[in-house]
C-alpha cells in the first residue's frame, strides 16, 4: 500500500501564483542624448505637420512605434522621469505598452515586472527617437519623408483590418 504524501508537499494553486511587480516610476525615460539633439527638431516637424503642439505622450508613441516598426530597439534609459508622466496615461496606454513588452517577449512573465514591460517600451521608443534623429540628418525633406512615412502605415493598416 502506498502512503499518500502530506498536503505539504504538494504546492496549492495559490502558491504558484506570481504576483505584479509594481512599478514606482512616476514617468517614462527618454535617452538622454537624444533628448538634447534631436527631439526638440521632432517635436518642431511635428507640431508644423500637425498644426499644433503635440505632447510628450504623443511624441513617446510615435517614436515608440517607430522603432516597433523598423524592429529596432536603443539602450535602456537611465530613469529620469523627463518623458510622458504616467498620471498622463490612461488604461489603454498601458494595455498598449505592455502588449508590446509581451509582442516582443513572446512570455506572459513580462506582465508581472511593470518596470521590465515598460523598459521594452522605453527601448523601442529610444530606437524610433534614433531612426527619427538619422533621417532628420539624411533626408533632404524630413516633413515630407515623415508624412509620406505615417501615410504608408495608414495605408498598411487599413489594408489589414
């Protein structure tokens, strides 16, 4: 006959439950390089494109989904708190930076570590704010490339959905 192990040595459901890191940044980090050089010119460019000022958020996402799409990723940024603030955002903001942390992971984990999730954020916002910085440099007609560029993701869009 076969003992039957003790209850303590079998894990309970609740126990493999991981709970969320919260995170205690009160903002999101720009890299500080950029942040000098390059992203007062963006942000000039594109509030002329636009009509009117943008905000750090909308110039965070932009960059953010600059660098998802060309699949290019900066450094981490040393937290500054210098970037959208995170009472600025609101449920869908966050639902978007962490299925992007979990695209780019391809690991639920990610979602229990908000400081881990938003830090992918924060890389490809880096690497857009980068590819931003280059073509500032390399195109002969920025606002028409960066026009021509937001168009074609329009486009593609829509051919998707």
């Amino acid at each position: 006959m076969q003992k039957r192990q003790s209850s303590n040595q079998h894990k309970s459901h609740n126990d493999e439950v991981d709970t969320i890191r919260r995170t205690r940044r009160v903002a999101m980090s720009w890299n500080q390089e950029l942040k000098e050089s390059a992203l007062p010119d963006l942000k000039a460019y594109v509030d002329s494109i636009n009509g009117e000022s943008v905000s750090s958020k909308q110039l965070f996402f932009l960059c953010m989904g600059m660098g998802i799409q060309r699949n290019f990723m900066g450094q981490v940024p040393a937290r500054k708190s210098d970037s959208v603030r995170l009472e600025y955002l609101d449920e869908k903001d966050f639902a978007l930076l962490k299925t992007v942390a979990l695209a780019h992971k391809k690991d639920f984990k990610i979602l229990l570590d908000e400081d881990a999730a938003y830090d992918i954020a924060e890389q490809f916002a880096s690497g857009g704010l980068q590819i931003f910085a280059d073509e500032m440099n390399n195109q002969p007609n920025f606002p028409v490339w960066l026009i021509s560029q937001l168009s074609a993701n329009l486009e593609e869009f829509f051919r998707q959905n």
